[in-house]
C-alpha cells in the first residue's frame, strides 16, 4: 500500500531468457477510495522480444473471513509453456516456479478474458471457480497438425472449471498488506480440474484437464527434516504441445542456481508430456557444527523423478523434445547456509551454499561432465 493505492510489485521488475528484462508498473486502487471495489492497470515492456504487455483488472474484495473475492480480468501478455497454473498459491513474490520462468525461454503470447469467483471453504479449503476465453500464439517454429485446420501455430480456448488449495488447519500472517499463508507441516495441496468447450466462444478444442500436487513435510527425530512433493497432471484429448506439460527443468549453463522441486540436470522444456508425474524429495539435516550468524552449514540429500507420455506424438512438428516415458532420474547433495546475510525484515536471513547434482538412468547422456551440474544456492532462514 503507498497512499490510497497498492503498488502490484511483481509487475515492475521481470527476468526470463526470452524478454531479458521486463520493466514496468501495476497500480491497484485502495480501500480508501472505492471500499472493496479494486481497480488495477500494468504494464511493461520486454527488452529482448521488443513488445508491450498490458491489462486491467476489477475486483469485489469485501473484508470478511472467508477471503471473498469477484473478480474479471483482461491481460495481453505472455505465458510461460507446459506449466500447471494453480490459483491462489501464495502470497509471496519468489517462488519456485518464478524462478521456472526466470530459466525458460520458450513463452506463448496470451490474449485471455478470464472471470473468477473464489473464497475459504469448509476451514482448510480455498476455492476458485473460473471460467475464460483465450487466444495464444506461439513464439517458436512450432506447429500443431489439426485435424480440421491443418498446421497451426495459434489456437483459441474455452475454459470453465474449479480450482482448490487444501492444508490442514493452516495459519496466516501478513506481509506488505497481503494476508499469505505461514509454512507449515501439514500437507498442502492443490488441485486443479479444467474442461474446455470447442466451438463455445470461439474455443478450437474440446479437453478435460486435471492438475494435482502434493506437499509435505515430516520432522525426523534427531535427522532433521524430509520434504516431499508429489505433481501429477493429465490432458484427455490431443491439444499443442505448449498447453500441455512440461518436466520442470531449470539447467542453464550461464544461470547455475538451484531451485527447489525442479530437475537440476534437466534443460528447460528438455521433456513433454500429456500425462505426467514429477516427484520431489529433500531431506534437510539441519545445522551442522557450527551455528552462526553469519555461517550456519546445513547438508541435504535430494532426489528426483520424472515419468510421461505422449499420445498423437505425429501432431507435433518443427520443435525438438523427448518424452520421458522411461522415467528420468537425478541426485544430488547441497550445502545450504555456508554465508548468511541479514534480510529486509527483522531476524530473516538470506543464505548462500553450494549443490551438486547428477542424472542417470534411462536419460544419462554419454559423458559424465553433461550429466553433472555445480550450482549456486540461496535460501531464505531464521
């Protein structure tokens, strides 16, 4: 909030390999001056593709406990490819997936009108229900074999659906104004079912499409703590390949950084499928030694799989990918908090270490220097 307005943060400042740097402005209006009406404008330009982005929303947010809010949107934008968009996953500016987008360099152009009606359900449960019309064009060389229209590189969807983030007995704190959800662990879960309408609205393609994932922590007496999560995602009919999934690879030889729940080894939109199953696991032994301020070491062991496949793979031309249908496999082991910094709020740290991290399996390359990777970590702490 500055004023009678809110300033949109994540709207002023964007990386990705495919705009380089993004600046522009996102303003939403305040209480003060229409109460639980909100208006908002952004906009940006992206340096590299050379091209506005922009859009506007209104939304009914009154106070109440059960986070009511209506809202309609119109975004011309950019969209990045094969990834599950939950709603509501938090309220924080750096994700997980935010830095997906930082290594990607393969985005669809998005018209979209989307209306959305979500709340807090049944104590753990927040609801979105949605319904949008979309118009996408892809940036690439790549084409979709239609049965009816032929090669395409731009398609029309439809959408209704449902979308819900469920934890158990969950708390809340606030931040810049935002009420977000404190970590915790209990399980976390998002689930997400979308049906497209073909010939509603100009939609191209008829789908049922269902995401999921799972996340939990568990503490191990004496062994520090295990962390898993568990993303599964399934596409009924064929659609382009860009609306379906892809495995979350962030290996990038000028950008080595390590990201949580991502294939360390695996390059960027490397793997795509219409029915997908990607598992994540770290464990976390805590503190080793030496618990300073300034150096507080803590070792982790990581591991992570990914499965797939891919009908009507003849649809899909003039773009090179595999599927992984015979399960790709990395490990790794990191050494988090090796120097900590103080970060902008009161006993938060910022700690930077050092991972390793190898592939093997169906999917190892030839030489043992293209399947391992020596990457930069940072972590937020106590």
């Amino acid at each position: 909030p500055v004023g009678k307005f809110n300033l949109l943060l994540d709207k002023f400042l964007k990386f990705n390999q495919y705009e380089s740097v993004r600046l522009g402005a996102g303003v939403e209006t305040g209480a003060d001056l229409f109460g639980p009406i909100r208006v908002a404008a952004f906009g940006g330009y992206g340096f590299k593709d050379k091209a506005w982005k922009y859009g506007s929303h209104i939304r009914w947010a009154p106070k109440n406990q059960r986070l009511f809010e209506a809202k309609m949107a119109y975004s011309n934008d950019i969209l990045a490819v094969g990834r599950a968009n939950f709603y509501k996953q938090n309220g924080t500016l750096f994700t997980g997936g935010e830095f997906q987008n930082f290594i990607n360099d393969q985005f669809d152009t998005q018209e979209k009108w989307e209306a959305t009606i979500s709340f807090r359900a049944l104590r753990d449960f927040h609801f979105t229900f949605f319904g949008n019309q979309q118009t996408r064009d892809v940036n690439s060389s790549y084409q979709f074999i239609s049965s009816t229209d032929g090669a395409i590189s731009s398609f029309n969807s439809t959408e209704v659906g449902v979308n819900f983030r469920f934890s158990f007995n969950e708390k809340f704190g606030e931040m810049l104004g935002v009420t977000i959800p404190l970590e915790t662990k209990s399980p976390v879960v998002f689930f997400k079912y979308t049906r497209g309408l073909a010939d509603v609205l100009n939609g191209d393609f008829d789908y049922d499409k269902i995401d999921l994932s799972v996340a939990k922590k568990f503490a191990v007496r004496n062994m520090g703590i295990t962390s898993l999560q568990a993303d599964f995602g399934y596409v009924s009919n064929a659609l382009p390949l860009t609306a379906l999934y892809s495995l979350k690879g962030i290996f990038n030889e000028d950008v080595r950084v390590a990201s949580s729940n991502s294939f360390e080894t695996m390059a960027p939109n490397e793997f795509f499928a219409d029915r997908q199953m990607s598992l994540f696991f770290r464990h976390n032994f805590g503190s080793l030694l030496f618990n300073k301020p300034k150096f507080k070491p803590e070792l982790l062991l990581i591991s992570s799989f990914g499965l797939g496949s891919l009908q009507n793979r003849a649809n899909h031309t003039n773009f090179d990918f595999s599927v992984p249908e015979k399960g790709f496999l990395e490990s790794g082991v990191q050494l988090n908090n090796l120097y900590r910094m103080k970060y902008v709020y009161e006993g938060m740290y910022l700690g930077f270490g050092v991972g390793a991290y190898y592939r093997y399996g169906a999917y190892a390359k030839d030489e043992f220097k293209d399947n391992a990777a020596l990457k930069l970590t940072a972590t937020f702490s106590m």
